[in-house]
C-alpha cells in the first residue's frame, strides 16, 4: 500500500505507529503522508516517477520546438520564448498530476477518524511474532 509504503521508508515503526493513530499527520516531526504522497507522485527530480514517465516526451516537444528555427528564421526570437512557455506548462501539469494525487488520498482515506476500517486496521497493526522469540515482521 503506497501510504504504509511511504510511511515505512521515511520513519522509525514507533514513528508509523503515531502516524497512524493521528490517521496520517505526526506533528512531532513535521509529516503529512498526503503531501507526502504528492510530493512522491511528482518526483523530485528529472529520473523520479512522473517526471521520469514524462521526461522522453518533454524531450521530443523541446526538440520540435528548437527544430523550428532553422526552418522559419522569423521564428527566431519566439522560439526561446515558447520554449519558457512549456517548461511553465510543463511544471504546472506536474504540480497539478501532485494536487490530485493528494486530493484523492485524502478522499479515500477518509474519514480520518476512528470511523475509518482502514485507520483502525493501520492502527492495529503491530507485526506479529514468528516461531522463534524476539523474531518479528511487519
């Protein structure tokens, strides 16, 4: 599941465990898994995921873009301006892919309260012991 996933890889199990009694904010050490979750979608940089995904076709439109200035000179001076232009779109589709990953988290998660089947679970989750003492999984 992407938010214990999340959760897991950045923080301590007792960590998780506030995590999730606070049905996803631990104010102690500044976490919000739904920003989290957004800030995952959108990847911090050029080789993490949608800007990965989008990396090879943001490539072709710059290169048409460029393309076009040795086919029309008169496009010279717009074509560096266009080219600001798409990296502004870009970022915002970027930014905005994020916004959506985290509304929709949000909304399947909800209601972040003790109501929830999905809180209780996480909240109950502790790992549970294997044959051999002291040997635990989660």
């Amino acid at each position: 599941m992407l938010i214990n996933t999340i959760a897991i890889s950045i923080v301590h199990r007792n960590t998780k465990h506030a995590i999730h009694r606070n049905f996803g904010y631990y104010e102690p050490r500044d976490i919000d898994i739904y920003y989290d979750a957004k800030v995952v979608a959108e990847g911090r940089d050029e080789d993490k995921m949608l800007r990965k995904f989008t990396k090879e076709v943001k490539q072709e439109l710059e290169n048409i873009l460029n393309e076009l200035t040795p086919a029309n000179e008169s496009l010279k001076i717009f074509i560096p301006e266009l080219v600001k232009e798409f990296y502004g779109l870009y970022d915002e589709f970027i930014y905005e892919v994020g916004r959506e990953v985290e509304k929709e988290i949000t909304i399947k998660l909800l209601p972040q309260s003790e109501d929830s089947d999905f809180w209780k679970a996480l909240i109950a989750e502790k790992g549970k012991q294997k044959q051999e003492r002291g040997k635990f999984y989660r």
